[in-house]
C-alpha cells in the first residue's frame, strides 16, 4: 500500500509537502518558543498566556491550529517515508562504502533524529496535554485577580522537579534532537521549494543554525 502510494505522488510533489509542512511546524516551535519563555518573567505571566490560549482565544481558532498542526505533522511523517523507500528502491543494492562530501551530520540521521522527536512530541502530549503520566497536573489552580484558571505554571514546575529527572533529561536530550533536525529542515526546505542556490546557501544555513 506505501509503495503504490508512493508511486501515485510525484517525487516533487513529496518534496514540495515535506518542505511546506516542515515550515508550518517551524512556525509552530518558534511561537510556542516565544510563548513559554514567559515561564521566566513571572508565574502569573506564564499563567495569564495559558489562560489566554485556553479561556480567552475562540475555540474555533484553537482547534483550528492544533488540526493543522497534527495534519502537517501526518503529512510530513508520511511523505518522509515515502521519499526513503523511494530512495531505497532506486539503489536496491546500496552503495559498498559511503563517502560524505557536503551532507552534515544532522542531515545524515533524520530519519532517526526524526523518530525521537515523533517520541517526544507525543509523550509531551501525554505529559502535559493530556496529563494521563501526572492526573494530579488537573487539580493545580491559580488566581488571575478575581479568576481562579488552571496553575499551568505548577505544573511545569512540579513535572520537571528533581524528583523527575529522568523525565527533565528526556526532555533535554529531545530539544537536543529537535533543534539538530532543525538545523538542516530549516535550510533544506528553502531548496526543495527552489529558493536556495549556491549564493544563499551560505547565508540559509547560518540562519538555520541561529534558528
């Protein structure tokens, strides 16, 4: 069923979703970057852009984003592995030795850098989402004036405590990983899409890594 999937869909067209869903999650991480460095202004800040997000902006909106979001994560997913096995099947045999001459390392192991970050997404989901791997996430409050809203603050505090560590170390090692694939999704797909050239390589990949 894959492999005729593959068939149907243009090796361009794999190419221009992969890039297209890859700056939608792109945007994604940054924004959700910039919302929870409010963590470190305030409690009550962090907590007002939770109540924001959850209690003020329309529902409409919120699934809307999330829809996307998951859809693009699909889509990304799967034409990834479409692409593999079509890179698999026009070399059936493999090379004998492989020589890397300009492929980084990042762009080497996507595929499994990848994978862990599929890991994580989903276990973020289930940790903080959810709040299936801490039910007690559910009974933290916090006062916003006369507004008594979910203490996400707490919450945060209390997942990555000391006696967590391992889920903290997760969480590094994942953001490690995340920000590696990054550093080459964030080039590559200006070249899928025919916007990266031999005079903005050099500048597309220092921004990818800044990023």
């Amino acid at each position: 069923m894959i492999a005729a999937s593959s068939r149907k869909i243009p090796s361009l067209v794999k190419k221009y979703l992969m890039a297209i869903t890859g700056f939608v999650m792109i945007v994604f991480v940054f924004a959700h970057l910039l919302g929870n460095l409010r963590v470190f202004v305030s409690p009550e800040n962090f907590n007002q852009y939770a109540y924001f997000l959850h209690d003020i902006l329309p529902a409409e909106i919120l699934w809307l984003l999330r829809l996307t979001l998951l859809l693009s994560v699909g889509v990304h997913i799967w034409m990834a592995v479409l692409l593999k096995l079509e890179n698999k099947a026009a070399r059936p045999l493999g090379y004998k030795r492989k020589k890397w001459i300009q492929a980084s390392s990042a762009s080497r192991y996507m595929t499994y850098s990848g994978g862990v970050v599929l890991i994580y997404i989903l276990f973020h989901l289930l940790h903080f989402t959810i709040q299936s791997v801490h039910p007690e996430f559910g009974q933290l409050t916090y006062s916003l004036g006369e507004t008594l809203t979910h203490d996400v603050y707490g919450m945060l505090i209390y997942g990555f405590s000391s006696q967590f560590w391992y889920v903290s170390l997760f969480y590094i090692v994942s953001i490690g990983l995340l920000s590696w694939h990054l550093s080459h999704g964030a080039t590559s797909l200006f070249q899928s899409l025919g916007l990266r050239n031999e005079r903005t390589r050099y500048w597309l990949n220092r921004i990818a890594w800044g990023y």
